[in-house]
C-alpha cells in the first residue's frame, strides 16, 4: 500500500452541550418532535356565532347571511397575513376585538373594514348587527 508510517490516532470526545432554548419552551421544537413521532396537531374548532333572529324577513336574512359570510371571509383574510401566534391580537389592534366588532352594526363594521359594499344590500341592513339584533 502505502510506504509513510501512520501516525498514532488520538482519541477524541465528543461533548453534548445543552440549546440555547429549553425544548419544552419552543413552539417550533416542540412542532418538529411531534412531527418526528407522527402527532398530528388539533384542529381548530371555527368560532360559534349566534344563530340569526328569525323574526328578520327572509330577503333581510339572506342578506345578513351573505353579510356575515363576506365579513368573516374577510376578516380571515387579514388574520391570514398576520403571524399564527399574534392573529388576534394584532386585528384586535388595528380594527378592535372581533367580538366588540360584531356588535356593531353591519355598514359600521364594513366601513371600519373597508370592504366593498356592492357585493350586499346596507339599505336593509342599516341597523342591524352581525348577529341580526337592531343596534341604537
């Protein structure tokens, strides 16, 4: 083979050294060790919303159905272009918690969103909230 002697080997150790962050205080560790054993993450239950008020006409009703499809639709949208740790919280910042926002009444809330309003009729839905009580 080769004719130069070999040098002795020396024996080298191999030291584990502890991460800078605790694995059971890293969200993203803690995402790739349940993906490593196959852990699936739950679901998230979509909110509960109030049923509508029955007393409303139907032509009314559908509006608010359609009303509340965009808004959520909408609000969705922009919690989507948010980090998924600070969603509500920054929404909440820029147009107020989505439960106070429910409250108010529908053109409110479009307005404080600004969404386009063709896509729904804000005549019969002047004083109505998302959850089809009247507002004062």
């Amino acid at each position: 083979m080769t004719d130069k002697p070999t040098a002795p080997r020396q024996r080298v150790t191999v030291q584990e050294t502890s991460t800078l962050v605790a694995p059971s205080q890293s969200r993203k560790l803690a995402a790739l060790r349940d993906k490593a054993r196959g852990i699936t993450a739950p679901v998230a239950a979509p909110p509960v919303v109030a049923p509508v008020d029955t007393a409303l006409s139907p032509a009314c009703r559908t509006e608010l159905h359609k009303a509340r499809g965009l808004i959520d639709a909408h609000c969705a949208a922009i919690m989507g272009r948010y980090p998924p740790q600070k969603q509500n919280r920054l929404f909440a910042l820029r147009f107020g918690p989505i439960e106070s926002l429910r409250c108010l009444p529908i053109s409110a809330i479009v307005k404080r969103l600004d969404m386009d309003t063709h896509a729904i009729d804000l005549r019969l839905l002047a004083k109505l909230n998302y959850h089809g009580q009247t507002t004062d």
